[in-house]
C-alpha cells in the first residue's frame, strides 16, 4: 500500500471542517477518518483554534477533540527556529511561518489554508515551498487527479 498524503491543515482550515458539517474542509476530515490521507497540525494552529472556535461556534467545542480524534489528526513537531526563520523571509508573519516550518519538517504533501494573504496569493510562499498549497476545495481536486494516476 502507497504512503498516505500528508495534509497539513492551518487554523482557519481546521476551523472550517469543525465549524460546518458539510464543505470541502469536512470532506478533507472524513478522509482523514477513512483513512486515507494523513491529517496534520502543528501545536500553534491548535492553541489559535479554541478562541474562534469559542467565539463562533461554541456548539462545536465539545465536538472538537471526538472530531480530531476520528479524523486522525496528529500534532507535528515545533519546527526549528532555524526553518522559521527561513520562511521568514519570505512571508512578515511570524504565525503563518511556524506553520510553514512545520509543514517542511514533518514531509507535509499539501498545505490546506484559506490565507490568501501570507499563502494563497504569494508567489515566493507558493513557489518555495515543497508541497502544494491551496482551500481544501483545491485539495479534493489534487487528490483526485492523484487518484487516477
């Protein structure tokens, strides 16, 4: 069997697939519970999670860890401050460059974010990263295509 796809998912994605039980960000969590793709986060993107989360969809607060939990979702490591400060100079925010770093350093595949800021629209992130970045819309239709093949 093929190694799984690595995902790493940043705040707002993660956000997304708690938050509504239909669209593209739940669909990547259910693939994550089928098995199928490995789900990442880095500790950041959790600890920014839980205050929107609180805010807006409190409802989904005590669903959260069931839902991480059934998708599979695994903590990278703090990424070195060395990688960070590499990213660094190419996006000014420090937050989106310790996801980034730990992107790289865990081998992610895909970066799933709805930044278009930092990511989405960068050209130097999107060009100097390893793995594809893109909504998890985006993602689906990647994985498909690497289905198929």
């Amino acid at each position: 069997m093929p190694n799984r796809v690595k995902v790493l998912l940043d705040t707002r994605a993660l956000f997304a697939g708690v938050w509504s039980s239909e669209g593209g960000g739940r669909m990547v969590l259910k693939l994550g519970e089928a098995g199928a793709v490995r789900l990442l986060v880095s500790p950041q993107v959790l600890g920014e999670l839980e205050g929107p989360l609180r805010r807006k969809a409190p409802q989904a607060m005590g669903a959260l860890a069931l839902i991480l939990d059934r998708s599979g979702v695994e903590m990278t490591e703090t990424p070195p401050k060395e990688a960070v400060r590499d990213v660094l100079t190419l996006i000014d925010h420090f937050g989106d460059a310790r996801i980034l770093a730990a992107g790289m350093a865990a081998g992610a595949d895909y970066l799933i974010t709805f930044d278009k800021q930092h990511c989405l629209e960068n050209p130097a992130v999107k060009g100097a990263m390893p793995f594809p970045i893109g909504t998890p819309g985006d993602f689906l239709v990647w994985y498909r295509a690497r289905l198929r093949t």
